[in-house]
C-alpha cells in the first residue's frame, strides 16, 4: 500500500508524563509526556489502528512535512489544543534505543509535548489521553503481486 496519514489514534503510545518537580525557582511538575508517534515496521507485525505498517524513510517524510507545514496539536481529531499544549521536541530515533525501559526501534518518530493546561495534563496522568496521532487521509492504493 502507498501511505498518506493515518486517521485514528496509533496502536501503541507510551506517555511518559513527567512529574518531577521543576527547578527551586519553578517547583512545580515539569509537566512533559514524551510518545511515539509513529514505527516503522513495528515490533509487533499488527501495524497502526488500520493494520497499515510504514518504513523509516515514510515517516521520516512524514515528520518533515509535519515539521515544516503544521505543527498543530489536536485533540481526538476534533479541535485544536496550541497553545495548551506546546510542541517541544519532535526526532526521529538515531539508533535502536531503550527509554524508561521499552525498546524503541530506529526511524521511530517520537514528540516530547510540554502541557501547561491542568484539563489536558490531567487527562495524561490519569491515562485518559494516551496516544499521538498523525491524523489525516490515506489514500490506499493496492500493490500488485
């Protein structure tokens, strides 16, 4: 298949919501959640929530394009929530690595989220909000055996 985007939230997402407490002169949580946005090929075999898997090189692209042209943060794919949660990193992984203890393959796009907001923090400390998604339209063109 050719990917576009997905449309539904990823089949596996890991908030790691930071609560450690700030500086002396900030004390309080640092309020970060770091998650996978997309994997190539996943460890899995079961792909996104479509089923579909993508390679390093189309999510890179995707994460380019994102970079470069929207920068949004949304909520469900149903409203806008910038300026409540601000995008603070966004790589793509150099190398297989390990974060908080799970395996994170290479070509994995990972963004690191900083949430002022108390409505969305809590939704990600209480588990309610638990995933990242590129949200958007595929078009699903078969491969020819």
């Amino acid at each position: 298949k050719a990917h576009g985007a997905v449309s539904s939230p990823m089949r596996r997402f890991t908030v790691k919501a930071d609560t450690t407490p700030g500086t002396p002169e900030s004390p309080e949580e640092l309020r970060y959640a770091l998650g996978i946005v997309l994997e190539p090929e996943p460890f899995n075999g079961a792909g996104d929530s479509q089923g579909d898997t993508y390679s390093a090189d189309e999510i890179r692209k995707a994460e380019w394009i994102y970079m470069m042209h929207f920068r949004n943060i949304g909520l469900q794919h149903k409203t806008f929530l910038n300026g409540r949660i601000h995008l603070v990193e966004s790589y793509l992984a150099p190398t297989d690595l390990v974060i908080d203890g799970e395996p994170i393959q290479q070509g994995t796009w990972l963004m690191g989220l900083y949430v002022p907001d108390d409505a969305p923090w809590e939704a990600i400390r209480k588990g309610e909000l638990t995933g990242l998604s590129i949200a958007g339209i595929v078009q699903a063109v078969p491969i020819e055996a």
